[in-house]
C-alpha cells in the first residue's frame, strides 16, 4: 500500500474493496468483476458454513482456486488473470499485506491473433438489420474507432460540429483522446441532438408539476 493512503472506513470485506477501488477512480466494470472475485473466493474457500478471512490465507489457496477456475470452468487466460488481479488488488490496496509468493503466481499467455476485419461489403450487409438510434451508435462506432462504452456515453458537449470532431472523455487509461466526425453522420447526430433536448424538456415539466404538487414546507 502507498505511503499517503486514507484508512478505511467501511467494517465489511466487500465495502473496503469498493471503497478503495472508487479512491483509486477504477472503472465501474473493474469494480464489479474484483468484487465478484473476491466475493467467490472466499465463499469457495469456506467450509461447513464457516469462511475464512482471506488474511489467514496463502499461496496454496490462490493457486487452488485459480487451478480450478483453469480446469474445472474451462475459463480464457484473460478471466484468469483477471482473478489474479483481483487477488493482487485485495492484498495490497486493501488488507495492506505485500506477499512475496503473489508475485511468484504464474500467469497464463494469452494467443495471439490475427484480427478479424470485416469488408466494406459485409459491413455494409450489417447495417441494413438495423435502425434508429441502434443504427447511429453502429455507424458511429465504425466511422471514428471509438469503443462501445465510449460511444453510449457521448455526451452532447463532446461533439464539435465546426471542427467536425469528438473528444471522447475518460478512454482506456483515463486519457482524453480526439476522433473525427464523419461528414455522412452530421446530419443524423443533429437529429439525435434535437431529439434528446425534446426528452429533457418533457421530464424537466414533469418535475415541475410533480414539485408544484407537493404540499409548501414551513418552519418556524
């Protein structure tokens, strides 16, 4: 653990881990995937009703369950080591203990491949089966390379028609970067644009309504 980190304040295994992961700012899917992990690493770990904290846990126990995971569930070398991550996250941030042996834990290769690329035809064939805002956020993901999660949380502010670009906020390894905007998606992001200030004006009247109709507060 870093010289300078706050202690924590939660009681629960599972609420220090979460609340160290948002202190270090991880993403929301990194917190959900270590929580699942050390969540079924202990109850794995547990016997006859009883878990174990994994403070009285070692190197043999990290490795059973990683063997497991690699022989009895069949899963890739990139869930594996994301387990392992997970393991190394616990120890470290959380229970503050640097163990030698975690650093001694093989981790397994992973294959590389040649990228499957698709034709201009086939992506072509692709857009016909899709419509609205699914065929927007496809076509938009194909013309600037942009990622799933970065392409559903586009915000409006983001999207600069003048010098026809996108910064897309936050990207992998919490670094701003800036995409093109396609000239043939113009016309539709203004459409989406319009559309989207129409569903912010309607819920902004419904709330107004809804506080309207609640009774005045006083004090004395």
């Amino acid at each position: 653990m870093k010289p300078g980190t706050p202690v924590l304040r939660s009681i629960r295994l599972l609420d220090q881990v979460r609340e160290r992961i948002r202190f270090l700012h991880y993403s929301l899917q990194t917190e959900k995937a270590y929580l699942h992990w050390v969540r079924f690493f202990i109850r794995w770990h547990g016997r006859d009703g009883f878990m174990q904290h994994p403070r009285d846990l070692g190197a043999a126990e990290v490795e059973a369950f990683l063997t497991m995971r690699a022989t009895e569930r069949h899963v890739s070398a990139s869930t594996h080591n994301q387990a392992l991550s997970s393991r190394l996250f616990l120890y470290r941030e959380v229970l503050g203990m640097d163990m030698p042996w975690l650093n001694g834990i093989n981790r397994p290769t992973q294959k590389r491949r040649i990228p499957s690329v698709l034709t201009r035809a086939e992506v072509a064939s692709m857009f016909q089966f899709l419509d609205g805002e699914m065929a927007l956020l496809a076509k938009l993901l194909y013309g600037t390379g942009m990622r799933l999660m970065e392409g559903l949380r586009l915000r409006i502010k983001n999207v600069d028609f003048d010098r026809q670009v996108i910064i897309v906020r936050e990207a992998k390894g919490g670094k701003d970067r800036v995409v093109m905007l396609p000239k043939s998606l113009a016309p539709a992001l203004h459409t989406q644009l319009l559309h989207a200030r129409v569903v912010w004006d309607a819920d902004r009247q419904v709330l107004k309504v809804a506080a309207g109709a609640q009774p005045a507060r006083w004090t004395l």
